[in-house]
C-alpha cells in the first residue's frame, strides 16, 4: 500500500481580501520610499 504522507494539498488561491491587503501593503512601501528620497533631494538642494 502506498503511504498517504507524501501527498500534499493543493495550493489555496489567495482571496480578494488578501491580495487587496497586500497590494495596499506594497503601495504604502512604495509611498515611503518616493517620500523618503524627494525628501532627500529637498535636503541636498537646500544645501
């Protein structure tokens, strides 16, 4: 009889709820990143 150990479940798709929570995850990263170098470059020009 073959062991049944080795079988493994499907890969669940991610719901909508998911992937809009990390869309908006990754749009606040990419809000602080722009954030953090137009500071930057506020800060050089001012120099």
């Amino acid at each position: 009889m073959a062991s049944k150990q080795n079988i493994k479940p499907a890969p669940r798709r991610r719901s909508k709820r998911e992937r809009r929570m990390r869309l908006a995850v990754y749009i606040m990263i990419i809000a602080m990143v722009v954030s953090t170098i137009t500071y930057g470059l506020a800060f050089v020009i001012n120099l």
